[in-house]
C-alpha cells in the first residue's frame, strides 16, 4: 500500500527513467548506427543531437500531466533529427510513447487523434523531409506501430478504469458490510440490555415487595412470611436462569438465523401465571383473561407479549399503589393483542423512565404498536397490538 502510494505521488520519477533509457537507446543506436541511415551523408552527432534527446527526456517526464502536448513534442523530435540531419531513423520510436499515453489517459477517442496525428508526422518525416521514395514498405509500418500504441494505451487506460471502479466497489461493499456488522452490533446489545432490564427489574421489584410483606407479617403471620421468602427464592431461581441465558450470547457468535431467536428461555405465553403469582401474594388482585382462539405463535411474538406484560406489572408493582391490576391477551386472526390495566393512581414516574420504551421498542421491532397511559375509566394501561403473520 505504501508502495503504491509513493508510486502515485512520484509518477513523473518513473517517466523520466523512462525517458533517459529512451533517449540513451536512441542516441547509441545512432552513434552506433544501427538501423536504416537517416541521410546519404549525416551529420556528426553533437550538441544539437543531445539537446533533442534531452527533449525527449523532459516530454516523456511529463507525459502524464500534459499528454497532449507531450505527444506534439515527441513527434516534431523526428522532424528536427532528420531536418539537421543525424544518423539513425529509429528516432521516430519516441512518438509511439507520446502516442500510447495519451490513449492510456484521455481513453480512445483523444487516443485516435493521437494515432491520426502520428502517423502523419511519421510520414511527413520519412517521405517529405528525407524524400525516402525507396522505402515505400516504411510507411505502412509506422502507420501499424502507431494503431497498436494506440490501442494498447486505450486498452491499459480500460484496464485501469475497471480496476479503480471495481476497488472503489470493494471498499463500498467493505463499509457496507462493516456498517451493517456494527449495526447487528449494537441492535444485539440493545437486545441483550433490554432483556435484561427486564429480568431485572421484574425480579427485584418483585423481590422487594416480598421482602416488604415478609417484614410486615414475621412476626404475626409467620407462615405467610416463609410464603413470601418461597416467592422470593423461586423468583430469584428463575432470573438467575434467564440471566445466564441472556450472558451466555456475549460468550458466542451468534449467526443471522438465531438473532430472532428468544434469548430466554421463559418468554412464552403459557407462563402467565409465573408472573402473576408473585403479584397476588403481594396482596393485588390479579384477572387474567385469554380470549379467542388459542394457537402457537413465533417466538418473538410470544416473547415480546410475555415481556410486556412483564414490565407492566413490574410498573404496577413499583409505582402504581394499586388494588387489582387486570391483563387481558386477545388472539386475533392477524395480531395478539395484550393490555395490562390497573387501578392505581394516574401517574406516574415510570413514564420517564426506560420501561415503557423499551416496550415501544419491543412492539416496534415487530411492526406493531404500543400505547401506554392513564385510562378514561381510572387507573393506567398498557396495551399491545402485535401482527401475527399468516402461517400459509
């Protein structure tokens, strides 16, 4: 990565590398004469000859930054070369880098007039300026060296396109992904809270209305006492068993199928009474009534109902000052529907608090809807639409 960055930052080091290579090749092989001669009697290399290589040492340094007029630089090289005139036709190579970079970096359209512009250079060079009429077969060939330099700078320029977009691609899917990982994250975490403040906050109500029964009849009613201490105990017993169960999905992944998943054991609606047995023996009355046609729900939907149901006595119990308290769960064709009513005083301090949001939040989570406040008729309600899926 850094590397790639250096090269990024630096390009112009590697062009006129590049460049110096190029010009060094070109100026041996003219010295040396090797390749076809330029002229009946050339002219001797020297000051001019190393100020045009060092032209081209400066146009292939800057090719990426001005393409266009890099290109027109390395083409009037060969036209000056062969006007002066120096050894060696191999001069005219130094347009076909011209000619590739700009397909390469203005894509094929600016790529075909480069290839347009350079084979006419490359012909006004070898059949205009040194009048070559003998090498008829020169001139078809420049024409092909330009096409494929051309077409090779337009197909490295897709290339590299399609490279940058797909790993523009990856790093969006890699956020994406990390985004929705850090989302299941914390939707997981306000799961587990909320299932825990739940457990909790029923248990330990209800153990410290127990605990306040057990004090006020020890002495006089003794075995209403134990009773009390029972409760407490079985309560205690089945919290310690839905917190171990909550804490046990921190110590382990959990995979998208098992998110849904209830992470209590004791979230069905059978288990009602669980929950209001601690309540009578705090001296409420308690009704519990289940209309309509009983049948299996989904998981969530039991446990969202039971929950609910939970917090709202668990309100009742903490701060409504209630006589009786009534819950009524209604199975209908397309929702369950849940009300916890009670006959305390309209109130109250758990409307600050994080119980009623947190049974917005469970109902919500199931597209359903939940209302909670005093009732015209005295006393508060909580009340629960949940929409139950068609099983067909």
């Amino acid at each position: 990565m850094r590397g790639a960055v250096r090269e990024g930052a630096r390009p112009w080091i590697a062009d006129a590398t590049l460049g110096v290579f190029l010009a060094a090749a070109l100026f041996a092989a003219a010295a040396a004469g090797v390749g076809p001669a330029a002229a009946a009697h050339p002219r001797p290399l020297d000051a001019g000859a190393v100020l045009l290589a060092a032209t081209i040492v400066a146009a292939v340094a800057v090719r990426r930054r001005v393409p266009i007029a890099a290109l027109v630089v390395l083409n009037a090289v060969p036209v000056v070369w062969f006007l002066a005139p120096y050894p060696g036709r191999l001069v005219t190579i130094a347009p076909l880098v011209g000619c590739y970079t700009l397909a390469a970096h203005r894509g094929w359209r600016w790529g075909l007039a480069g290839v347009v512009f350079t084979a006419l250079a490359q012909i006004v060079a070898v059949r205009v300026v040194l009048a070559d009429t003998e090498t008829v077969g020169v001139v078809p060939d420049m024409v092909l060296l330009a096409v494929t330099a051309g077409s090779s700078g337009a197909a490295a320029g897709y290339y590299r396109a399609v490279l940058a977009a797909t790993r523009a691609q990856l790093a969006r899917e890699t956020r994406t992904r990390e985004e929705r990982a850090h989302r299941v994250a914390v939707e997981e975490r306000l799961r587990i809270a909320r299932e825990l403040h739940d457990v909790f906050g029923h248990t330990m109500a209800t153990i410290s209305v127990q605990a306040g029964v057990g004090l006020h009849v020890v002495d006089r009613r003794p075995g209403q006492a134990r009773e009390a201490l029972a409760t407490i105990k079985a309560i205690c017993d089945d919290g310690l068993v839905d917190v171990k169960t909550i804490l046990g999905v921190l110590r382990s992944d959990t995979s998208p199928d098992e998110r849904d998943r209830p992470l209590a054991p004791g979230g069905r609606l059978d288990r009602l009474g669980d929950l209001l047995d601690p309540v009578k023996v705090a001296g409420l009355r308690v009704e519990l009534d289940v209309d309509g046609e009983q049948r299996k729900l989904p998981a969530p939907i039991e446990l969202a109902a039971y929950r609910i149901v939970q917090e709202a006595l668990t309100n009742v119990l903490r701060h409504a000052e209630a006589r009786a308290v009534r819950v009524t769960v209604t199975f209908e064709p397309a929702c369950l529907s849940v009300r916890v009513r009670d006959d305390g005083a309209t109130r109250r301090t758990a409307e600050a608090g994080h119980g009623i949001d947190g049974m917005r939040e469970r109902a919500r989570a199931l597209s359903g809807l939940l209302t909670a406040g005093p009732h015209p008729d005295g006393g508060f309600e909580v009340r629960a639409e949940l929409p139950v899926p068609d099983p067909r």
